[in-house]
C-alpha cells in the first residue's frame, strides 16, 4: 500500500509529469521537433486540400495516402536494420534534410503553377522513403537521450509534443490556404525543419559504439521478426496498433471531404476538425505522462483502444461541425492513449541491441498500414458515400477491440 500511494503521488507530480525534459539533448529535441511537426502539420492539412481541389475525388485522396504506405511497407523494417548499424543521430540530420528538400520542391511546384495530381503522389513517395528511415532511428534514439529511467515519459512527452504541434499546425494551415493558399504551408514547412536540424547538431552526442555483427542484413531482419513473433506481449500489441490504424484511423484521409461536403465547413473547418484532434490527443498524452509511474497500463491501453473507434462511429453519423469537433476531441485522446501506451509498453519490453528492428515494426504498423486504411476509406467513399467510409472501418476495428477485450485478458494486466 505504502509502494502504491508512491507511485500514485509520483505519477501526478508535475515535475514527473515533464521529468525527461532535463536531459539538456531531449530540450534540444523537443523544442526543434515541435517546430518542425507545426510546419509538417501544416503540409499535412493543405495537401490533401490541394489534391481535393485539383481532383475532386475522394478516391484520389485515398491514392495519395497509399502512396505515402509505399516506401514503409517496402523499406521500414530493413530501415531498423540500418537504425542499429549506424549511428543513430547521424542518421535523422540526413532523414531530416532530405524532408526539408523535399517539402521546398513541393512548395515550388505550386507556387509557379506547375503542379498536377500525380506530382503529389510522387512527392508523397518520396518523403514516405525518407520517413521510413526516420522514423526507426527517432524512436530508437530516445533512450540515448533520457536513459532507460526516463524512457517512459519521454515518449508520452513526444506524443504531447506531436499533439501541440497537430493543434497549432492546423490551425494555421487553415488561416493561411483561406488567405495565401497552399504553397505558403509548404514553403513554411521547409524552413521549420531547420529548427530539428539545428536541434541535432547543437546536441552533445557521447560516441556510441555499435557492435559489429557477422550476420547479414536478412539474419539480422529475421533475429528483429522472431523476437516480436515470440514475444506474446510485444506480438498482441503489434496487433492492436495494426488493425486500429488500417481501419479505424481510415476516417482522417477523408476529413476535406467531410469539411467541404458533409459538413459544408470549407478550408476553416477543416482546421477546426483537425485542430480538435490534436487537441484531444494532446490531452490524453498528458494524462499518459502524468500516469507514467501507474502501474494499471494496460487499463489506460484498453480504454484507448475502444473509445477511439466508437468515436468514428459517432462521427459519422455527425451532420453538425461543432458536434463533430466535440467527437473528434475524444478521438484524438482515444487514439492517443491507446499508442502511447502500446509505444511505451514495447519499448520498456525490447532489449537495446534489438531496439531499432523492433522499433521499425512498431514504424511499419503504425505509419504503412494508416496509409492502406486511407485507401480503403476512400474507395468506400466513392462508392457508399464519406460517412460509410468512416463507419466502415470504425466498426471493424471496434470488433477486433472487443475480441481483445474478451479473448486475450492479459493485455488489460500491463504494467
């Protein structure tokens, strides 16, 4: 009883709520990575406007998000092979640049008018191939920055910073595509990873030395899938997170159609929308860093994992933007919970040396099959209309939640 109120006292002290945040190389990332993820934001929400005012099609707005899946699902995991040969510092400065470059090409395309549908498809492509050797290394980097102490709330730390930029970043997208147009979000997202770039290289990085294995890149792959595949705790999480985002997480690549359609809410609506699933999983990423000391973690896994998809039931059947915003707030937190939880219960499970590997599944289910999910939402769209799009998969993945809930208790006992 004694242990409990410590760590329950713990929990909820403000102080261990943002603990990770003295690690003066976690300040530099936090700091250029909230900068950079605003403008990323951004570019999130003015290029499926774009591709919607250029096509039309709810379709087309599916394709550009499956062509974002491409290069994850063909390069990630072997992006965790890289993540624990290489330097993992070294590798975000090239991952993060080659971002920047990419979203300037995009910003010019527009600006002198060239731009057609398939240049954002190529585009898209692109920046996937990059983020899928970013996205290993970042996550697998954290603990070179707090420690293994601290390694739990710092990612809820990341989660509230991927969150505050989710509410800024909207917003201002939609301002300035009201105002400026869609270049201008772009164009601001280029010069926005300067900032994580210059994090990186401000950061006093200790030399880490990298055992130097024998094996081949394929054993190596094959040592990462095995650990997962025998591991039942890390296997049923892996599993949460890939159904939750191929179906549930289908309903975000239709929010223009939702704003401009459904709703009949236009550019500003659809960064109101946006901006309130930020803010909701802003909130639930605080309530995992100030609980990071709570010992019920699969509890907080569990109610993530359900609230979420009833969520984009709810939404839609929503006709109302101010309701619909209100849903999309539980959402967010909903969602967020449910991933910060399963990240955080991975990560404090995974040996060091297998870290990257492990990681780039954890990459792959959670960055390529959202992209899958779109396409999916988006030919339901076509063919049934936004709102059975959304509601397609939201009740698949509230099924999986439940069959969770009631076949594999286990998960509800994480510590």
């Amino acid at each position: 009883m004694v242990e409990s109120a410590e760590v329950a006292r713990r929990g909820f002290s403000l102080a261990e709520t943002f603990a990770a945040l003295r690690h003066r190389n976690y300040r530099l990332f936090f700091a250029g990575q909230l900068v950079s993820l605003t403008g990323t934001w951004m570019q999130n929400v003015a290029q499926p406007w774009l591709v919607y005012q250029l096509t039309g099609s709810p379709l087309y707005l599916g394709i550009v998000s499956f062509a974002s899946a491409v290069p994850m699902l063909l390069f990630a995991l072997w992006a965790g092979v890289v993540a624990d040969r290489v330097p993992k510092w070294r590798l975000l400065v090239v991952t993060q640049t080659a971002m920047m470059l990419l979203a300037f090409v995009l910003a010019a395309d527009v600006f002198w008018g060239w731009v057609q549908p398939w240049h954002i498809v190529v585009l898209a492509f692109l920046l996937a191939t990059a983020n899928a050797f970013d996205a290993p290394a970042r996550h697998a980097f954290v603990i070179e920055m707090v420690g293994r102490d601290d390694l739990t709330n710092a990612i809820a730390l990341n989660s509230t910073m991927f969150n505050t930029a989710r509410i800024i970043g909207p917003s201002l997208a939609g301002i300035a595509l009201a105002l400026v147009g869609a270049a201008w979000c772009f164009f601001l997202n280029g010069v926005s990873f300067l900032a994580v770039i210059a994090g990186l290289l401000l950061m006093q990085i200790q030399p880490t030395v990298i055992a130097r294995s024998r094996a081949s890149a394929a054993k190596q792959l094959r040592e990462g899938l095995s650990y997962i595949w025998r591991n039942q705790t890390v296997r049923s999480l892996m599993g949460l997170v890939a159904v939750s985002n191929v179906f549930a997480m289908g309903y975000s690549a239709l929010m223009p159609a939702f704003a401009k359609d459904v709703l009949g809410a236009g550019e500003v609506g659809l960064g109101l929308l946006m901006t309130s699933v930020g803010v909701g999983a802003l909130v639930g990423s605080l309530l995992v860093a100030a609980l990071g000391h709570w010992r019920r973690k699969g509890i907080l896994l569990t109610m993530g994992n359900l609230v979420f998809p009833v969520m984009v039931l709810l939404l839609s059947i929503s006709r109302a933007l101010p309701l619909s915003m209100l849903i999309l707030m539980f959402a967010g937190m909903g969602f967020m919970i449910q991933n910060a939880m399963a990240n955080t219960l991975i990560q404090t499970s995974v040996p060091d040396e297998l870290r990257g590997r492990v990681m780039s599944v954890y990459t792959l289910v959670f960055f390529g099959f959202f992209p899958v999910g779109g396409l999916i939402a988006g030919a339901m769209a076509q063919e049934f209309g936004v709102p059975v799009g959304a509601a397609f998969g939201g009740t698949i993945a509230l099924g999986f939640a439940l069959f969770l809930l009631v076949r594999v208790p286990q998960i509800r006992r994480l510590e």
